[in-house]
C-alpha cells in the first residue's frame, strides 16, 4: 500500500539495512547510507521524527572538546552545518554566535593545552584573557576568568529540523521510514542477526543500526547484552531578555556555574544545567519543569550574567540524556552478534557531532573502518575491556 506521496506504508518483510530510530543519529546513518546507494534501506522509529532527545535539544554547536576524535567529528559536521543548503538541499537553522568555553580556574592549563589540539585538528579557536572576554560580552561578570576558550564560528541549530532535514533527504533517495512502529525484539542466528521484531510485523536484513538513543538498554538486555546506558532527567530555562538585555551574544558553557547557556531567536535565552537526576523513564518523565528547579539553574546563571535577574521565565523544557559511565557514545558493532550495530549513549552532547555521526557509521558498517575518522576507541565493548575513554587533559566535569 502507498500513501499518497508515494512512499508505502505497510512494513516491508526484508531490506538491506533497518535503522531504528529517527532521531539525529538515525537519519543522519540513514542519509549517508542512502548517498551511496547501499540497497533497501528502512528507517523505524515508535514514534515519529525527533520526538525523543533530538526534538528537546537545547543544540549547542560547539568545537570544544578534550579527546581529539570528538573534536573532529565536531568539526566535520560544523562543515555541515554551515553548508546545510548543499548538502540535504534545505535552508537549515544554524546560527552562528560565537562560543566560549570557560572551565574550573585550576584547569587553565588544561584549556590551554585543549585549544592547542583543537588548533592543530583546524579548530578556529583562541584564549581570550578576561579584558577580551569583557569587550566580546560587556553584560557578563567575568571577575575571575583568567583565560576562556573563544571559537567565533560555533552557536546553535535545531535538533527536530536536522533529523527532518536528513530523514527528507533520505526518503527522496529511496529509504522507507515507518513511524509508530517499534521495534520489540532482535531475531539472532548463529551468531548473526537476522530479523527485528516490531508491533507492525518482522523484517529481515542482515545490518541492523540501533540509534534509540534512551530507549537502547532494554532490547539489547533481552539478546544478553547489557550497554552500560543510564537515563538521565535535565531541565532547560526559556527566558524572554530583560529590557536592558541587548540580545544575542556568545553562547557558552561555563564550569564555574556548573551551566550552559545560549541566546534563542533575537529575544530569548536559554540556560541548561551540568547536572540531572538519574534514575528517569524514558516514556514516564515529567514534561513539565519544576519551578524550583529553573528557578535555581537561573540564580546560578545569573552569576555569570547579572542582567537575567530581569528576565521572565517563558518556559521549560525537560528531557532525558542517554548517559555512559565515560559520557561518550557506544559507537559499533556488537561483538558477539554480526551485523548488528549501536549508536547511542551521547550524554547529553550529540546533536553537534550527529552530521559526522552518520558518515563514520555509514563508513564503519560498509567497509569495516571508518575512514573520516577514528572511532575505535568509542567501541561498545571497551567497558568490558576496561578501557573507558579518558581523554588526556579532561576535564572534571567532562
Ligand atoms: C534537554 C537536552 C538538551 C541537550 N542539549 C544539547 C546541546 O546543547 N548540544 C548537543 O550537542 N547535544 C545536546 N543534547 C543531546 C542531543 O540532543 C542528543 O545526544 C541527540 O539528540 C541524540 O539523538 P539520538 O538520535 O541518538 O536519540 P533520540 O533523539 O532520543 O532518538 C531516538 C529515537 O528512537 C526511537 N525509538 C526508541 N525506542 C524505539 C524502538 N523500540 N523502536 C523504534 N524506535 C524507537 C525514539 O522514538 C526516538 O525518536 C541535549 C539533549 C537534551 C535531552
């Protein structure tokens, strides 16, 4: 059966390659994966489109990282971003702000020896001292910021237009997207997948990607893997300026107050917290923000920037982080089961690598390696290796 533009509706029984999940990871896999013409490919997701983390997103676009293959990931898809129109062929929402990064004032020298290799990766970025950082953002307190990290050409996106961006572009090369379908089970055989089971019917396909982000636990648990994925709860302030607020400005993640914060659109503000509860429901969160607890992330921010005292809060926005024990994806192939690959546990940090996200799995699941970049140390089995990530000069609150 198709639907009236084009597209079937009713769940094939075999393709080449399924995707579950139509977040920013699976429609970005799904979009590099389409480019080169790999065969049937089919997208499923329980709900629709960006309706788990990728639609909540506060989507800070940053380069600013301490283990150096995230900061070429980051890099890749900043290229992306700003060449939206050629590459999905849609105008796409990145804003460029600027950005900068302030850490613990014991970790100056970590910062600077971060910028270095962020330099030396082509990261447009530099260390401001505090007279700097004052001319860039005069409505900031920046009393006792010795050096901050300073990248002119970061900001901010929008996490539902990008995965609907790729999933589009996706569909006009051919790949089938099912919403409200769930996956309910993997179907392995000597050591291979081979089905996945969903509320609308079994498909078989010898690769199947997982990118199901908070939802990614549970279904590998019932096949014995247990991914050291944890749920996390977090809230977000929406805040209309102050009068005095001139609007605008860099958007910026500052240890010190232990909070992110961005402009929105002309007018507004927005203000993340480092820290959230665990543990939470994916489908049983509360979706409305505490008072108390916005209320608590602003007077930290307001630290930082004294002017938000005037600002009115609009709105909150909760949502769920898919946390690892080193807060770095499980990006690869599962060891015991051929064909059947994660992508999951970004910690909170995803949206800006999901462009790059897409091309390295793509390349990992088609030739073996990913040829852009290095991924292997993101490999789902490193927990049980004992090799978590720790990047060089990482940060504390990393
Ligand atoms: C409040 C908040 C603020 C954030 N801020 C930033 C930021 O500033 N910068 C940044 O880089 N990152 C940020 N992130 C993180 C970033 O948004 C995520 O890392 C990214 O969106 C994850 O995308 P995903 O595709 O992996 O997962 P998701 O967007 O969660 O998508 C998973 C999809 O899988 C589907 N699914 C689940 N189970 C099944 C099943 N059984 N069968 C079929 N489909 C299923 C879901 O419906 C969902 O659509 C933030 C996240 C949140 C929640």
């Amino acid at each position: 059966m198709n639907s009236a533009n084009g597209h079937s509706t009713v769940l094939p029984k075999t393709a080449d390659i399924v995707i579950l999940g139509a977040g920013v990871m699976g429609a970005s896999i799904a979009f590099h994966l389409a480019k080169r013409k790999v065969g049937r490919i089919v997208v499923i997701d329980k709900d629709h489109v960006a309706r788990g983390g990728s639609g909540r997103s506060s989507a800070l676009v940053r380069m600013h990282y301490s283990f150096a293959p995230e900061v070429e990931m980051a890099l890749i898809s900043l290229r992306m971003f700003q060449n939206w129109q050629e590459v999905v062929g849609q105008p796409g929402d990145f804003r460029k702000t600027g950005f900068v990064r302030i850490v613990h004032p014991n970790e100056t020298a970590r910062l600077k020896l971060n910028v270095e290799m962020q330099r030396q990766l082509g990261a447009n970025v530099d260390l401001i001292d505090r007279h700097q950082l004052q001319e860039l953002e005069p409505d900031w307190n920046v009393d006792e910021v010795e050096l901050a990290a300073y990248e002119a050409d970061s900001g901010y996106g929008d996490g539902a237009g990008v995965a609907g961006d790729f999933l589009g572009a996706a569909r006009e090369m051919g790949v089938g997207y099912f919403s409200r379908t769930q996956a309910t089970a993997f179907g392995v055989e000597a050591g291979s997948v081979r089905t996945v089971v969903t509320d609308q019917g079994t498909i078989s396909a010898p690769i199947v990607i997982s990118a199901m982000g908070p939802w990614t636990r549970p279904l590998f648990q019932q096949i014995g893997c247990d991914l050291p994925i944890e749920c996390e709860y977090h809230q977000v302030a929406i805040l209309r300026n102050a009068p005095e607020m001139k609007g605008g400005g860099c958007a910026c993640i500052d240890s010190v107050t232990a909070t992110y914060f961005r402009s929105d659109a002309h007018d507004k503000f927005l203000v993340g917290d480092f820290y959230g509860k665990r543990p939470v429901d994916p489908d049983n969160f509360p979706q409305r923000a505490s008072d108390d607890s916005l209320e608590e992330i602003i007077e930290r921010a307001c630290r930082r920037v004294p002017k938000l005292e005037g600002a009115e809060v609009m709105r909150g926005v909760t949502g769920v982080y898919d946390m690892t024990p080193d807060s770095r994806p499980l990006l690869g192939q599962i060891p015991e089961i051929r064909g059947l690959y994660v992508c999951a546990g970004f910690s909170g940090m995803g949206f800006k690598i999901s462009p790059a996200i897409g091309l390295v799995m793509s390349e990992l699941v088609l030739e073996g390696k990913s040829r852009s970049v290095d991924i292997t140390a993101f490999r789902p089995s490193r927990f049980a290796e004992n090799q978590p990530i720790k990047a060089e000069y990482e940060y504390v609150d990393d």
